[in-house]
C-alpha cells in the first residue's frame, strides 16, 4: 500500500474554493506545458445517513459511470464504515468490468487518522475523540465517526486497513485530525512498518 499525508485546509486560512479551482486550473496548465497531464481522481462512494447527509448508501449510477469512463483512481470515500467500503471496492469492480473498462484503476482513500500511542482501546478512543468531533462536527455521534475513521489503538488502525487492502485498496492519503506533527512519528513507528514501509 502506498501512503501520503494531505495537508488540512487550516493550512490556508481563508481559502474558497474559488481559489482552489484556480490553483488546481493552474497546476493543470503547468502539466500540460510540460507534456503530462495529471492522474484523474474520481471520488464517490455510500455514506451513512444522518439528518444533514440524507444520501442512500449506494455509489450513485452518474457516478460510477464518471469513474469507469474518466477515473485512473478511484477515491473511496471515507463516511461510510467497513462494510459500505468493502462493498463499494467490489461494486467500483464489478461496473467497470461491465462497462467493458480494461485499463487498469487505482483504488485510493483520503483518511481521518489520528493516532495515541497505546494498545488500551479506551484510552486511545478517549483522546481520540476530541480531535474527531473538533475536525468532524458533532452532527454525527462518536459511535458513526469510530466506524468512518481511523481510530482505537494502532493495531485496529492496521487491521482495518489491512482488511481494506485485501480487497483492493491501494493507496491512502492520511489526513491527520489535528495539527501536530508528531503524528508522523506515531505512523512511522506504527503503521508504515505493516505494510513494509520505512
């Protein structure tokens, strides 16, 4: 599995996404001027509904169709829980399949982790916590957050990424649930080793 951190949009205080419409145009100029074109990320996938996120717990068909026609990566979303992705991996799949697609397609996650250092569940869910619902909001209660990110102790990060990873997934982006670069360190020593990364 390949890793990357995303860079959480504190970063840039102020930031619309006008702005980033226009830095994502001119990044896309710059690529063709140079003669490659950028990989195309085609996101989608089942939430669980909550009072403000109504939508089924189904990839739409539009969707699914912008994937198989356009997508190099497909990026699961990440507010659904370990079933929805699972069975979004293989529906992703199976559409392709039928729709006669026979290039290869990158299966990718963007990730809310953040990570304790312990192998007490409660503990690591307790100080999680904060962190979560401060990113999150708290529109969806703890129990739908644990089951949407990555949280508990590092070994149930590597499990849960692990079993993705065994029917498809194969890249994440880590997006760290606070600003703290000691987070980094906590992958390092934790989770990069699983997967036979340094």
């Amino acid at each position: 599995m390949k890793f990357s951190v995303t860079l959480p949009s504190y970063i840039w205080p102020g930031m619309d996404y006008a702005m980033a419409r226009t830095v994502v145009r001119d990044c896309a100029r710059k690529a063709e001027a140079l003669g490659f074109m950028p990989e195309v990320w085609v996101a989608g996938g089942s939430r669980i509904k909550t009072s403000l996120s109504p939508d089924p717990e189904v990839i739409a068909d539009t969707v699914l169709a912008r994937i198989a026609k356009h997508a190099d990566v497909f990026t699961l979303r990440a507010s659904g829980n370990q079933e929805l992705a699972k069975r979004d991996i293989q529906t992703v799949k199976d559409y392709c399949k039928k729709a006669g697609r026979t290039r290869p397609l990158t299966v990718a996650q963007v990730q809310a982790i953040w990570m304790i250092d312990s192998n007490d569940r409660e503990e690591c869910l307790r100080r999680q916590r904060p962190h979560f619902e401060t990113m999150m909001g708290t529109h969806r209660d703890w129990h739908h957050l644990q089951g949407s990110y990555l949280t508990g102790t590092p070994d149930d990060i590597v499990k849960r990424l692990k079993d993705l990873e065994s029917v498809g997934l194969e890249y994440i982006a880590l997006h760290p649930a606070g600003p703290d670069i000691a987070q980094l360190d906590l992958w390092k020593k934790h989770l990069f080793p699983a997967f036979g990364r340094k």
